[in-house]
C-alpha cells in the first residue's frame, strides 16, 4: 500500500484528490492538509509520497519542501502546480523534488504518477515538461550535450529511459539488465552530471536533444 499525503491551501483541491487517490486499491491517503500543518503531519504520518502544492499563502510549497530536505525519513516528494512561471523550479529540483503535475491532471492519470513516484520514477506532467526543457527555443542545451559526453554508451541507454518515468526494474527489463545494475548506472549518471535526482537528470537528458521549434 502506498501511503500519500496530499498539502494544498484549497480544500476542494485536497478532497478531490483524496477522491481519486482512495478509489485505487493499492493507495492510501493517509492525510489532506494545508501547508500550516503539513511538515508536522507528514512527520507524523511518514507516508511515501507527497503531493505538495507550490504555492500556498500560509507556507509555500518551497518552504515546507525545504524543511523536509535534510528529514531521515523523507518521503518522495511531487510539486502540484498551475505552471503559469517556471520561477520556482530550480529551487525545488534543488531542494529534491522529484516530480511536477499540473492540478488538472487527468484522474485517470493521477494514481499511475503517483506509483511512479512511489517506484522511484521521474514524473512530468507533458505542460511542465514542455516549459522545462527547451525554453521555448529548438535548440539544443550546449552545457546538457557536453555533461551527457561524459557518460558511457549504457549510461546513455538508462539516461534516455529516465523521461519514460520508469522503474529501475523496468528499466532493467527494457535494457536487460537487473535492477541493481540500472541503480549502479543511475548512481553513476548522477555524479556524472553533478545532479543529485533523477529529475534533473532526465531534464538534462531532454534538453541536449533537438527540438522542432514552436511558433
């Protein structure tokens, strides 16, 4: 069972995601909560994943993030965001974020990304993908290309899996590899590309490949 606490400043938004959450047999929301209480309830609670909104009056979701940072018991931690600004991301990704979903993902989308999360995947909601790589340019990241150069040809094989939002173990399946291997090469890509998450890393990964421009 994946235990889940869900933090967001509006109770509708919090009721209807423990609403879809809870109708999945193997997720549990464990609490629904404001960004007031949410560092002592997720303390309290030790779920797996949290679903944290961004922005919040009372704390924002980046102040609670950053309480969480140095906790032994630190849950995988997914930002909710409206995603109108991408001002707030490199704080988060440093602090360990280690995924962003737009509020109006699909409910049928939801549980599936919180499994990820809960698996060690990466998560991207397509609208925050799209504002995070590229910047709205084709072109590829200079800085991304060079550190990718630094890694080896299989490295590269589970670096490019990483966007995908899979598992080690489903990594090693598509690769043939086990999954201690994929978590040695992971370890490895991470200290490679000076990253300490494999969000950052996939972000890396998608921005040193080229883009068709957009209009």
């Amino acid at each position: 069972m994946i235990r889940v606490v869900v933090v967001d400043d509006e109770a509708l938004v919090r009721s209807g995601f423990e609403l879809i959450l809870g109708a999945a047999p193997d997720i549990q929301v464990v609490a629904a909560v404001d960004g007031g209480v949410a560092v002592d309830t997720i303390r309290r609670e030790r779920p797996d994943v949290v679903l944290l909104d961004i922005r919040m009056p009372e704390r924002s979701g980046l102040d609670i993030l950053g309480d969480l940072r140095h906790d032994t018991h630190r849950p995988v931690i997914g930002i909710l965001t409206t995603f109108d600004t991408d001002e707030y991301i490199a704080r988060a990704l440093h602090d360990g974020a280690a995924g962003f979903l737009v509020k109006d993902t699909a409910p049928e989308n939801l549980a599936a990304m919180v499994r990820t999360l809960a698996a060690g995947g990466v998560v991207l909601s397509p609208q925050v993908s799209r504002t995070l790589v590229d910047g709205y340019t084709g072109a590829p990241d200079h800085d991304a290309v060079r550190r990718i150069a630094l890694l080896t040809d299989r490295e590269r094989d589970v670096l490019a899996c990483l966007p995908t939002g899979q598992s080690n173990a489903e990594i090693g399946r598509r690769l043939h590899l086990s999954g201690a291997t994929v978590k040695d090469h992971v370890s490895a890509i991470l200290s490679k590309l000076s990253v300490s998450t494999r969000l950052e890393a996939a972000l890396i990964s998608e921005r040193a490949r080229p883009r068709r421009r957009r209009a």
